[in-house]
C-alpha cells in the first residue's frame, strides 16, 4: 500500500520536504512506517521518541494499523500560544 | 456552550473581541487571557514570532478540547483566537475567554484550555531573529 506522509514545521527542513509516499505492506503499522521515514530521512533520528504521529487529524500510537488511503503526519512536539 | 474559534492570519483585536461579548443573565465571570510575543526567545533577541498551523488538525482538536471543557464546567461560551504567520513583538499571538456563573470555574476552564493547547494542539513557532 502507499501511504502520503506530511511534514509540519522543522521536520520539512530535516527531510527537505513538506509530502512523499511511502510503500509499505499491507497490515503495517504507524511504527513501521516512522521506521521506514527514519532510514530513508535518517536526520528524523534524533527526533524519534518526541516525534508526534497523526492519522488524518487524530493522534495515533505506534500500534495503529494503516490503511491504503491514510494520511498520516509526523512533525515535533507543538509550541502553540 | 457556544463556542467560537479563529485561526487567523489577522492581528488580534481585543477591543472588537470584549465589545463583542455576550454573557446571559445567569454569568457572573468573563475572564479573559491574552498571550503577547516576548522579545526574548530561548534566550536570544528576536523581532517576530511566524506561527505555523496544521489547520484541520487544529481546528479538530480545539473541539475536542472544548467538549471536554463542556463536560467539566458550566460554561457558557468559550472564544479563541490564535494567529498564524509573523506576529511581531508586543503583538498578540493568542487570546481566549471563559464565560462562567463563577470566577473560579471560569479560571479553571481557561487555564485548561491554554494548558491543553500547549499539549496537543498542532501550531509550531519559529522565531525571527
């Protein structure tokens, strides 16, 4: 399946980028698939364990099963205010 | 409870925001907070703050919010106000108002609000030297 991943504020200029599309097999999990992001955007690696991950405009956890039309969004810890 | 909510590229007027005010006969607290660009920012010098939105995203999770805060206390009406783009020092960046019966639910529920948008909300900032 392809998934179109989004990147929000310093994470566009980690991986020099706002969108791209990932493969990935069917089943896979958002873990899976931040891993995936990490090997190919490695400078999101220091940023793994604060990285906030979305489904569509809902907060997910690693466990969370994707599906083919999934959007999905990673960016840093949010700084509103 | 009524609810209003801008994500507005346009400076923040409180003036036009507290005449706007519609409280029923039953509130007795309007508290209100505005949030002000610092001119010191980690520690360094800046002139402007440019805030950037996730805005579905946001606007989906403010509501989220706000039905919480409705759960939680008898509000009549909450209104938010964050800007994105550049804001410069001394402009405000964020205000909110909490209509109550009582100053301390009213209190309760703005702080809730500020603290949880902090937490969850996706708007990131990065300042302009």
């Amino acid at each position: 399946m392809t998934i179109q991943v989004h990147f929000y504020s310093y994470f566009k200029e980690l991986t020099g980028t706002e969108r791209v599309m990932q493969e990935l097999p069917d089943g896979s999990t958002l873990g899976e698939l931040h891993r995936q992001l990490i090997v190919r955007f490695p400078k999101l690696e220091p940023m793994r364990k604060s990285t906030l991950l979305a489904v569509g405009v809902e907060y997910q956890g690693l466990d969370h099963i994707l599906q083919d039309t999934d959007e999905v969004s990673l960016f840093p810890p949010v700084q509103g205010g | 409870m009524r609810r209003e909510l801008q994500i507005t590229r346009e400076p923040i007027t409180e003036t036009s925001l507290v005449n706007a005010r519609q409280m029923s006969a039953g509130m007795g607290a309007a508290v209100y907070f505005t949030g002000v660009v610092r001119v010191q920012e980690e520690g360094r010098d800046i002139h402007a703050i440019d805030y950037e939105a996730f805005e579905e995203m946001a606007r989906h999770q403010f509501e989220l919010l706000f039905q919480q805060m409705e759960k939680r206390w008898p509000i009549e009406s909450v209104r938010l106000v964050h800007r994105i783009g550049v804001v410069k020092v001394n402009e405000a960046s964020l205000w909110v108002e909490v209509v109550a019966p009582h100053r301390g639910e009213a209190f309760a529920a703005c702080q809730f609000l500020i603290d949880e948008m902090k937490r969850l909300v996706p708007i990131w900032k990065k300042p302009i030297a």
